[in-house]
C-alpha cells in the first residue's frame, strides 16, 4: 500500500522520555464537506498509545505488537469517527516496546547500541471519508508537533516512570525520518488487550516489614493502583511472583529485568496503570507508597491476545482442575502476539521450542488460528537462506542460534498442527517452502544417508537430573537419537502437507526422506531386544510417538517405556518427551501410568507445582523446593507454558475428544478413564461448532454423554468389556437407529454417530 504518511521523529532526542506526537484538525478545515467517517492507520517504531480530544483510540494494548520488524511491521487501523468533534487534537505517545528496548537483557552491546539509536518514529493517517463520497488525508509530516510526555521512562524489562505532576507543553518540531515503508503490512493476529481485572486478594507486611500485595494468581500485564495523594509523593512498586521461604517479597529471578514502577503523584485522588509495558508477577512490593495502603486500591489487569475462549475442561479432582487453570493462566500470560518463554525476567522471546511443544494444547484452549499464522510468517521471514530456523522468532540479529532440534520442527509441527485443528489448507500453502527448507537443510547436514547426527542442539531440556551424578540416574537421552525422530517427523509432515497440497513429486520424496530416515534411527539406535541406546522414558517415547519402529517392535519398546516409568515413579522427560508420554503411554495400555504421571504430588510432576500454590506453570519441575527454597535465580520462571502441554492429553486422551481428520470434520471421543476419576468433561469450539463429552464413573454404572457438532460424524469408543449391555439413550445401542454399532475391541464398544446429543452407559 502507497503511504501518504511520513515516518517522523522529535527534531530533538528526548532521550528515555516517551515522545507526544500531536495533530490539530478541525471539521471547519473543509468547508462545504460534511464528514461521514474518519478513520486513523498508525505505526509505531516501539508501541503507541493514540488518543482524540482525550479519550482514548481503540482498546489494543502495546500496539503495534511484535513481529520480525524488519520485514514485517505491522499497522493498526481504527475507526474515531464517533470520538470526532468540531476541533480535535490527536495525542499519540510513543513508548521503546519491543523495537527499541534492549530485548532480550543480555543482548549485547553492539545490539543495545543498535537499539537504542532507532528513534522514536511514528507513521499515521488520519483519513476522512465526506457524505459526497470525496476522502481527504492528513498525513505524519512536518506539521505535526512532539513534546515530552509524562511517561518519563517507559522499557519492556524495566518498567515505567511516569510523573502525573508534569506539565505537557515545550512543543517541537518534527522531523522526517529515513525510513521504508515498504514493510508496512496491516494487522494480522489478534490485537492485544485488557482481560481480568484481578483484585488484589491481601495486602500485607511481610516478616521483614517490608509492604506486599497478593493478587492470589500470576498475571501477565500490570496494575492500576487508586491513591489519594499530594503532588510530588511518590510510589514505588516491584514485581515478583511468588515469596521466599521465609515469606518475604523475591524476585531475584527476574534477572536483569528491573521490572519496576515509578510515579510521581499530583494533589487528589489518582488512578494510574503503565501502558507501555508489562510484568509477569503475582506479588507486587510497595517501597513507597503515600498514606497506608489497603488492597482494595489495587488491581492486576491481565493483558493478552485476544483470542477467543475455546476450551473447557473439569473433573472430579480439584488439584487436576487447579492445574488446568495454571494452563489456561500460562497460555494468557504468553500469548502477548508472539508465544513466549516467560513474561518476567529479561527474555519474554518467542522461543521456538516452546511454542511448538505447547501448540496443541493451545489450540484447544483458545482459537490460535490466526496467532500463529501470523508468527508463522515471522518464523518463515526469519528462516536462515540455508532454510535454518531460528531459535526465537522474531529473531534477534546474532543472538542464540538455529537449526536446534525440537526448536527449529516447529517450522513443520505447528503448520501441520494447525491444519488438523482449523482445517484450513492456506496454512500449508504459505508455510510449505518454509517447511521444505529446514528439511532439505536436515538432510544437507546428514553424516552418513538420512542419519542426522551433526551440530550442538538443546535435547530434551530440563529434564530430570541430579547433582554430582554417581549412579547414572540422571536421564540423559542421546542428542542424536532426539534429532533423528524429529527429523523423521519433520519429513513425514511436510510429505503429508504436500499430499493435501497435492503436490505429488514432493508428497513422494518426503515420504521417502521419512522412511530413510526411520531406517536409519533403527540401525544406529535400537537393538534386537527393543532397547534404545538412551534408555530414558524421553527415548522411547519419541521412538513411539514418531513411529521411528518396525510394527513388531512397537509394543516391545512400549514395555520397555513402561519398565522405566515403574522403575522411576516418575516422569523424566524434559520439553521434548513431556508432550508425548501420556499419550503413548494410554496409547499403548498404559492408561494407568499416564494417570501415576499425572497425578503425582511430589518432585517431580505436574501437580507437585499445584500443592505448593502455583497458579501458573513452572518451568521446572522444581522451581520451587518443598521447604520452599529456591533452588536457582538464573533460569527459573514461574509462568512457562512447556509443561502445560499435559492439557493436549486431558482433551485428546483423558476426555478422549479429537479430530480424526482436518478440522474435526470427523472426530472420535475415546475416554481413558482411570486415576480415581469420577467424572471428566471437556468441551472444544471446532471449526464445525461445539463438541463435548463428558463420563462419569460412578457406583458401577459408566456413562458417557456427548456432543457432536453439526455436518461431522464421530466415532464413539465406550470402554466396555463387550458390545452387549452398551446402552443409548435407554435403549441397547445394537438396536438405536442413531447410530450404528461397529464392533467391540480392545476394551471399547464402537460406534458411529452423526451430529447431536447422545447419552452411553455401560454397568461395570
Ligand atoms: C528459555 C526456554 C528456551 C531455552 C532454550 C530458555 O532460557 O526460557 O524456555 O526454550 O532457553 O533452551
């Protein structure tokens, strides 16, 4: 698109003071016209907050958001024909956001340097549509004017410092700013905004006096505080998420992010909330604060991308429930346009890795559709020209590497992924070169024919390991042996995206990039006993999971799976195994185990977090001790997603609810019961409309109630012993005219149902 609009910057550098770009125009510059709408399109280098004759413009939070900037910047347009008056005066003040902050805290000193030298620029129109259908634009140029806000400081990592007793005024010129336009491309994820208002719980003096508040759950965004105040008192907040061992106020994991408010307050009673940035915090320390606060002054405001809501789940567990809850707080807490890491300390990147091993979980959460296709394009913008992925998208010019195992995938997982969850082929379309080149560049990198044994990767991150290791308990899964499976993966995948493309020479060599490269995993790595040469829990899950095996292996190394979760009493596995135990686990009659996995409360396992009061999930398994202790300042968040991939298996496996093909155009519902469940009930918005199920199991007597969407057909598994006394709405299923019976194997009775109500029950 042709921009009349000007990137302009102050004339002169305000320094770390966020600049106020103003515009005067009035209805009586175009006489004889007579408005019929006005519409603004605005960008910003850092996130901007426009506002007309005081009110504020639209609801989208740190626009313009994050993408690979450089490539791809987006703009928002917004409709102000309503908040138009006679005279008007647009106010847009423009913060570092992401451009301009030093993202990540440890980048380095030439990239600072980098950073810091972008100026504050702006680019707008504000385009008036008369009723004779005749349009006028006034466009960024050196009319408008800039001046000192009151946000005197404002950073991603640091926080803001805003003084409410500042006099606006000192106008300067602007200048015209060097820059393209030519990257310029319009919205195309979902905007950022508001959610919860959450009030604090409790404000307390924590036992080294120092004044806390509780918000009682971790939130991505920022607080509004409420204060009756003479001009020129201060207020001083930090940010933490949870308290030390002794009670009191931490936040040494925050790293190098500061994550600090400061506000100077003018005479009466105020309200205040940053704009410019966020926090991931729980708590929050008063260090000053005028008069003697009370919690009802503060709230935390959760702030996300706005996707819609599509997801439930709920059982007769109140610790299974909590940890769901730490799931859904997780994927709103880092979902701020791009999937990140963590949303305290000085990272808060779009880490590969960890999107992909969240997406499916995420997809049945919340409607990610057109989230990630707009990362994706980030993903395929930032892709190295030898068709490497990076490890953090937007990428950051010299920062971490590409081309890491699990990392890089999801540059064929997630569009995969993502066309089983939507169904929508255009994923595969714009995603496919992308996905081919980071297999061919696999292949470009294989020792020996299809064997992917070459370069530094992450391998199965954070899994479990102990200090000083003497007895070789840690488990250690082989790096290459993880490359290998997600290499086959990769390729089965694309060949897979090319079939549904129909691109057939492709879906052909793909396929056989796949086999080959299976064939090769099993002569490097798999004996004739079914073992692995990593014999960990993460090793054979991925072996199963990817299909790496000859069939006759595959319940062999199922046992042996199952042997090392019985040996441990734990899960082991790190970022790469986690998503797929439970799953292969239930797949492969290991039902009960999944349940032992998931419903241990102690070191490690998903509901220890739970017992010790998480709100969210941690990125370790032990980021907290059970004394409370913090074993670790360096990397150590309390709101990463990664192990929230568990949710994927409570729909998918546990409920049983998931698609069968493409877009849930048919679907199955195959409840694993088990773990001292009484009842388990997931419902999901897919593309077709609602679909739920939900079983009971209770006083002997099994049922299974679901919901099939309309224009799908699904395929009921209920677990029964045999077809007979399987009954449908009251009547035996044999004779339902509903539905139709397809047999009874493995502990189910099958049946196949289209779109509608339908109530099962079995006597156990
Ligand atoms: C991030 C991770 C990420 C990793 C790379 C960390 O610092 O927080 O979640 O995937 O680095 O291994």
């Amino acid at each position: 698109m042709e921009w009349k609009g000007k990137w302009i910057g102050p004339a002169q550098s305000m320094g770390d003071v966020c600049p106020v770009f103003v515009r005067e125009f009035n209805k009586g510059d175009f006489p004889g016209k007579e408005i019929k709408s006005v519409q603004l399109q605005v960008t910003a280098l850092g996130v901007y907050e426009a506002q007309l004759n005081g009110k504020r413009v639209g609801d989208y939070v740190l626009a313009p958001g994050w993408t690979s900037y450089e490539t791809r910047h987006q703009y928002q347009c917004y409709d102000i024909t309503e908040l138009v008056e006679d005279r008007n005066r647009l106010e847009i003040t423009v913060g570092k956001g992401w451009y301009r902050s030093p993202v990540p805290g440890w980048i380095t000193e030439e990239g600072k340097a980098r950073r810091a030298a972008i100026p504050a620029g702006l680019i707008a129109e504000i385009k008036i549509t008369f009723t004779d259908t005749t349009t006028a634009v006034i466009p960024t140029d050196e009319t408008w004017q800039a001046a000192e806000s009151r946000i005197r400081f404002s950073e991603i990592y640091d926080g803001e410092v805003y003084d409410a007793s500042f006099e606006v005024s000192d106008y300067q010129p602007v200048v015209l700013l060097e820059r393209t336009t030519d990257n310029l491309i319009p919205q195309q994820g979902e905007k950022i905004t508001e959610h919860e208002y959450v009030k604090a719980a409790r404000c307390f003096t924590a036992p080294n006096g120092e004044v806390v508040v509780d918000f009682g759950q971790e939130v991505t965004g920022y607080i509004q505080f409420t204060v009756d105040a003479k001009a020129g008192e201060k207020v001083e907040i930090s940010h933490g998420e949870v308290l030390d061992k002794d009670g009191n106020f931490y936040n040494a994991n925050y790293r190098s992010a500061k994550s600090k408010i400061y506000y100077t307050c003018c005479d009466g009673v105020q309200t205040y909330k940053p704009k410019m940035t966020f926090f991931g915090f729980r708590y929050i320390r008063l260090d000053q604060f005028p008069g003697t606060p009370c919690a009802d002054q503060f709230y935390a405001v959760a702030v996300h991308s706005d996707m819609k809501r599509t997801g439930r789940l709920r059982s007769s567990n109140p610790l299974l429930n909590q940890l769901f809850s730490n799931i859904i707080w997780g994927q709103k807490g880092n979902f701020l346009d791009v999937p990140t890491d963590c949303p305290q300390r000085d990272e808060r990147l779009g880490w590969a890795g960890d999107a992909q091993v969240f997406f499916r979980t995420a997809t049945f959460n919340r409607d990610v559709q057109s989230f990630f296709r707009k990362w994706l394009k980030d993903v395929s913008a930032d892709q190295l020209p030898d068709g490497q992925v990076t490890d953090i998208i937007p990428m950051i010019t010299g920062l971490v590497g590409a081309g890491h195992t699990g990392w890089a995938d999801v540059a064929t997982i997630v569009p995969w992924q993502h066309y089983m969850a939507y169904g929508d082929k255009r994923i595969l379309e714009n995603q496919f070169p992308s996905m081919k080149a980071w297999v061919d560049f696999i292949v470009s990198q294989c020792s020996e024919p299809y064997l992917w044994n070459t370069g530094w990767h992450y391998g199965d991150w954070l899994f479990y390991s102990v200090d000083n290791d003497t007895s070789g308990v840690s488990a250690v899964t082989y790096k290459p042996l993880i490359q290998q499976c997600f290499f086959a993966n990769s390729a089965d995948v694309t060949a897979k995206a090319a079939a549904v493309l129909g691109l057939e020479k492709e879906a052909a060599y793909y396929a056989d990039v796949a086999a080959k490269a299976r064939e090769a995993f099993c002569n490097a790595y798999l004996t004739p006993a079914g073992y692995l040469v990593s014999a960990t829990q993460t090793a054979y899950v991925l072996a199963l999971n990817f299909d790496m095996l000859p069939e006759s292996m595959r319940p062999v190394v199922a046992a042996r799976l199952a042997d090392k979760v019985r040996e441990y009493g734990h899960i082991t596995t790190g970022f790469l195994g986690t998503p797929y135990i439970c799953h292969v686990l239930s797949e492969w009659g290991y039902t009960d185990l999944a349940y032992m996995l998931l419903l241990r409360q102690q070191y490690p396992g998903w509901l220890y977090p739970v017992t010790m009061g998480a709100t969210t999930i941690w990125e370790r398994w032990n980021s907290m001790m059970p004394d409370r202790t913090i074993p670790n300042n360096g990397m150590n968040s309390f709101n990463h997603y990664s192990y929230g991939a568990i949710g994927d298996w409570l729909y998918r496996d546990a409920v049983g609810l998931h698609e069968t093909s493409a877009g849930f155009k048919t679907m199955a519902v195959k409840p694993h019961t088990g773990g001292g469940f009484t009842q388990m009930r997931a419902e999901q918005i897919t593309p077709y409309g609602r679909a739920a199920a939900e079983w009971r199991d209770e006083a002997g007597v099994f049922t299974l109630e679901v919901t099939i969407p309309v224009n799908t057909t699904a395929e009921i598994y209920v677990p029964s012993t045999s077809a007979d006394g399987v009954m449908l709405d009251g009547a035996a299923v044999s004779a339902s005219a509903d539905a139709s019976l397809e047999g009874y194997a493995d502990g189910y009775t099958k049946v196949k149902v289209g779109s509608g109500t339908y109530r099962f029950e079995v006597k156990r």
